[in-house]
C-alpha cells in the first residue's frame, strides 16, 4: 500500500479500539468534482471514495441486471482516500459498480452515491450520452420569477396521485409526463392535469420524492405496487418507475426535465422533496457499501441511530455526508434546474450543514427555496442544540418550516384522532393567532397558550409554511370525520373551506394538498404510504360534484395573490399591521393596515369563526366591503357593513376598505 494510504491503517486500528465517530472525524474529505465516472469516447475515468477499504474493484456491464462483468479491474488509490481507473476504451452503453474490501470483508458491489444515470432498478450505475436527456428548448429554459418566497402558493403532489386515475383522462397516468400533459379533462369534461393547476392558480408544485427509492420494483410496473418515495437508493437519479422505459437510463431523465420545463413554460416553480436524512436499508445500502458506517450515526455498542423512525439516520455532520448534501442540492439545480427543496425530517440533520446548503445555493440563486420539517421521528445521536429543529429555526438562515401550530390548532393534534380544534368549536385561538402572524413575534400572542411552541421561531414569515394536511397522516376530511363519523357533507365543506381560508390570509407561506380543493380524502388512511391507488388516488369527478368548494379555494387563492397585505415579508410590518380584537369564544378576528403593505386595500378585517352558531361581532369604524362571506368569494366586493356583522357559523370573514 503507498505512503499515502498509510494513515487509513491507523484509523482502522483507531476503530477497532475506540469509538468509531472518532475515527470517522479523521476521515479525509475529497474535495474534487469528479466522483463517479469521466466518460470521453477514448476512455472513461472512475474515481470512488473509500477511505479505509483495503482494495476496491470496478466492474463493468453489459447489461443493468444479472450478468456477470464483461471485465473487472483493481482499482488505484489516490488522493483524500480515493481510488481510480482509467478504461480506455468506449464505454457508452454500459453499466458499472464499485466493490470494496475492507476489514478482510468484500462488500456487495454498488454503483456509488455519486451515480447520475443507473439502469433498471438502480442497482448499476449506467454510461449514458447526457445530449440526449435534454428536451427541445433546455438550454432557454428559465426559472420562473418569484420576488418573495410569501408569494408562493405550494401545491404537494405525489406524482401517480395526481394522474393514475381514469377520470384524470392522462395518457401518461402515474408518470412525470403525465404531471405536466396539457388538454386532459374529467369524465365531466372539467380541466385536469397542468390545465387544472394553471386554472387553480398555484405558483409551485411540490413533489413528493422523485429519486431513485428503493421499494418498487422496475421491473414489474405492472403490479402497480405504491410507495411515497421516502426510501432512498439512488439521491441523484429520478425514479424510474415514473418514467415511460426505466430499461433505457436515458428516459426517467429525459421525461423528467420534459415535465420541469413544461411546467416552467407555464410559470410554475418545481420543489422537490429529498430525503437525506435516512436510508431504505442499513447495511445494505449504497450509502454503507460506499464507505461502511461512516454515513450513518452508529452508537458505540454497534446499534444505529434512529432519530428518523426507519431504522438508521445519516451524520450530516460529517466532512463528506454535508459535502454530499450540498453536491447533490446543486447537481438537482444545474442538471434538472430544480427551484426549490422540501427537506424531510429536517431536524435529524444539523445546523451547520443546512446552512451550508443553503449558502452554496445562494450562489447560484438565492430565490431557490429550502424548506423542511422542524423536527425529527425520534432521539437523534448529536446534541438537540446543534439539530435544524423548529425551536432552533431563528438559527437557520432564509430556510423555512413547518407549522403544526396552525395544522394541529385548525384540525386538533395529529396524534389524538377523535379530538379536535378549532373548528370543530374546541378553541385553541391564541395559537390560531399566532399561525396569523406566521410564528412571528407579536405583542398580542400569549406564547404560554401554544401547544408545540413556547416562542416565536420564524424571523419573518417567509420562514413558516402553513398548512392544514400534507401528505403526511389524515388529510383534513378524513381528520374530521375521525372526530365526528355523523358530519354532513355540507359540514365538512364548511370546515375546510374554513381552515383553508384560515392558511391564505394568514402571514407566510401557503401550502395546499393536492387534491383538496376538490374535497379529497383517503378512505380513513392515515399513513398511506404503501396504500393502493383506491387510497391514494385523486378522483377528477369531485371536480364537478364539489365545483362550489373548488371555485372557493380557486377564488381564495386568487384573492391572496391579489393583495399583498396578506403576503409581508418582514416580521416587524407584521406586528405593526395585524391587530387583534377583543372577541368571545372560537372566534378569532382581527384588522389587517393593507397600507403598510401597499395594498389597494387600506384596511381589512378578517375574522374566523369556529362556533357552530351565527356571532355578531362590532366592527372597527368605517364603510366595509365584503371579499369573502359565507363560503363566497366576491373579488370585487360585496354589500357595505358598517359598525356590525353577523358571522355565519364555522365560516370567515373578509372585509376591506379602500
């Protein structure tokens, strides 16, 4: 072994009498841009990082699956515990693995974590012409503009969700075509596919994990087998069973730039959900053949972390997973012109490497968003004050999170099924209040009546998203009727428009998920992850059975987008501008100064009321117009209300003056 391998000897020694984490900390950071393969017609170049492995070895393949290598080759070391090799020969069209030894152990071979293009089921690392993954038009492809994050309006959607029924009418049901198809319409003849979300008028699409994962097999599409997607196996790659071929490597990229350059053509951003935070398999996965242990957080007994519930949790801390995070955030831009990431689990990771990434793509465009979830599924193995916790959000800079303050306040805590909030008449108004002011400081919020926090942790409300369902847990008709199996239809209509109503003028960023402005709902399902389409899927005909309730999140969003009063940007204009009022119970109601905001709207009142019986409320002197009212949108306003108004049972409330 050469001079500069020697040092590896002595951190193999370090491990086998000490704890790991220190070893690992001593582990060599590679700094370079060439990971993976160098392909040229003459010669492809392979360099792997491995520090401690003894040997490794780079095979090569004819075809992705099965068969056995058409040539092997020892790998070299090199520098910051690399290793290399130079094929000279032309490679296109093959596929690839690394294989390492270390500890006298050969471990399973594996494409590598810096794979860009794998064949059928990822399990090969696949030489691809990168000219043809670019659709007509990719090189003028733009991002498109976005002057403030509290602009946004998300829309989550799980790529087969949004297509895979027959009433969608998509020729490409389930796929990343399938998202972006233009002309599709419901049995009913009403708008589906990337006409519905232009007529909704939501301004990014979020999409669940699009990556290679690991649950469904490629090769047997025709199961029809369903998974969200949060069981990494390939970080680089797009998912292959979203695409039209997963057998050509070429196509699952190729169809899914068509899909983000359809949708920018239409002026909507691309957030793509990732998921560095744990792995589908422990000792099985890429992550662990590449470099064993060293990527994941491991106790010194030899069991693994499990802050994410799935068995395992990465060490973000560590030199090469945070330059592995922030590689690959910026590979998704540049490759795939990505516009912005939802971190899953986002408080396993630590501060530091989220503001790393958030620095590097800073770089390239500071509008690109980072969002995530301010909290882990269990104990992580690095200290709670280093985690990009919700509590430790004012420490993370322009990254927003999540508020289960305003989901839980609305619908009742996602943990207790049968109980609930505020519109089901069960209070929680001052956490409703600050959901308002977008977990902001606000000298009218009693911080001691909040049920998951105990301050305000967004430094501007373009750090909080609000919302009322994600994916995640009971969307929030199947949450009401958890509650209350007897509500009418009617009822739940009045609920939801309410707590939506509720998400789009508060401070912050809306979230919606896909689905509910039609009504959906998940049969009772909470953790649908592996549920069938019948379960997952989104049914185009509520379209036109709930076109009342569509037209009112349409119209909502709409009436949002409109006024930016209901969009600051700075928590102190925030404070200056919302004023509670004095109010009776289940009742939250407030005046919003539109003029600190430039609104044509120089004042408005906003109330919400959560009782299942009419309240009359005094209003704040002057000549009112109604913009919203009893589950109506009125752009244009309404009627004139002066000194008093009734408020319709669980419903809201906007007035104006100009």
């Amino acid at each position: 072994m050469k001079l500069k391998n020697l040092s590896f000897l002595v951190l193999i020694a370090l491990a086998s009498c000490g704890s790991p984490t220190a070893s690992y900390n001593e582990y060599p950071e590679y700094t370079g841009s060439d990971l993976g393969v160098t392909y040229a017609p003459a010669q492809s170049f392979f360099r792997t990082w491995s520090p401690a492995a003894e040997e490794v070895q780079l095979a090569i393949y004819d075809a992705p699956l099965q068969t056995e290598p058409v040539a092997s080759y020892s790998m070299q070391p090199d520098v910051q515990g690399t290793w290399v090799y130079t094929v000279t020969e032309d490679l296109i069209g093959k596929y690839y693995t690394f294989q390492i030894k270390q500890d006298g152990k050969w471990y399973d071979p594996a494409p590598g974590i810096w794979a860009k293009a794998v064949g059928v089921n990822g399990e090969r690392a696949a030489i691809i012409d990168w000219s043809a993954t670019n659709p007509e038009g990719w090189d003028a492809d733009s991002r498109p503009v976005m002057n403030a994050f509290t602009d946004a309006v998300i829309y989550e959607v799980h790529m087969r969700d949004f297509t895979v029924s027959p009433t969608s009418g998509s020729h490409y049901p389930g796929k990343f075509l399938g998202l972006s198809e233009r002309g599709t319409h419901s049995p009913e003849g009403l708008s589906t596919g990337l006409d519905h979300l232009l007529d909704l008028g939501i301004t990014h699409v979020q999409i669940l994990p699009s990556y290679d994962y690991g649950s469904i097999d490629e090769t047997r599409l025709a199961d029809n087998k369903y998974n969200w997607g949060y069981d990494p196996k390939n970080y680089n790659v797009p998912e292959g069973g979203y695409s039209t071929d997963p057998y050509n490597p070429v196509s699952r990229i190729l169809e899914m730039k068509t899909m983000i350059r359809q949708l920018h053509q239409a002026g909507i951003r691309v957030i793509m959900d990732v998921v560095y935070n744990h792995t589908f398999v422990n000792e099985g996965s890429h992550l662990y053949l590449q470099s064993p242990g060293y990527f994941y957080r491991i106790k010194d007994d030899g069991t693994w972390g499990n802050g994410s519930g799935c068995g395992n949790e990465t060490a973000s801390e560590r030199a090469m997973m945070r330059r592995y995070m922030v590689e690959s955030v910026k590979y998704w831009v540049n490759e795939y012109h990505i516009d912005g990431f939802r971190f899953d689990l986002m408080g396993i990771h630590d501060i530091e490497t989220m503001n790393a990434v958030r620095a590097a793509l800073d770089e390239i465009d500071p509008s690109i968003s980072i969002h995530g979830e301010g909290w882990a599924a269990g104990p992580c193995l690095i200290p709670e004050e280093t985690q990009a916790l919700k509590k430790n959000a004012p420490e993370l800079r322009n990254i927003a999170v999540f508020s289960d303050d305003i989901r839980d306040a609305l619908r009742g805590n996602w943990a207790e099924g049968n109980l609930g909030g505020f519109l089901t008449g069960n209070g929680c108004e001052e956490i409703v209040k600050f959901g308002v002011v977008g977990a902001t400081a606000h000298p009218q919020i009693d911080f001691a009546q909040l049920a998951h926090s105990s301050a305000a942790y967004a430094a501007s409300p373009s750090c909080v998203i609000n919302y009322v369902s994600c994916h995640d847990d009971p969307c929030v008709v199947d949450k009401l009727l958890a509650i209350n199996p007897d509500f009418t239809n009617e009822e739940l209509q009045r609920m939801a428009k309410l707590a939506q109503t509720v998400v789009f003028t508060a401070q912050g960023v809306p979230f919606i998920y896909a689905g509910e402005e039609v009504l959906r709902d998940k049969k009772g399902v909470h953790n649908s992850f592996q549920s069938p389409d019948s379960v997952n899927e989104i049914n185009w005909s509520n379209k036109a059975i709930y076109a009342d309730y569509y037209a009112y999140i349409r119209n909502l969003i709409a009436l949002r987008k409109a006024h930016p009063a209901f969009r600051m940007g700075n928590a102190g204009d925030v404070a200056k501008a919302v004023s509670f009022l004095p109010v009776q119970a289940n009742l939250v109601a407030y005046t919003l100064n539109g003029t600190l905001a430039n609104d044509t709207w120089s004042n408005i009142f906003v109330a919400y009321n959560g009782n299942t019986h009419d309240v009359t409320v005094d209003l704040p002197e002057g000549g009112w117009t109604a913009a919203c009212y009893d589950g109506s949108i009125y752009p244009d306003g309404k009627g004139c209300y002066s000194k008093q108004i009734t408020i319709p049972q669980v419903s809201a409330v906007v007035l104006f003056h100009k």
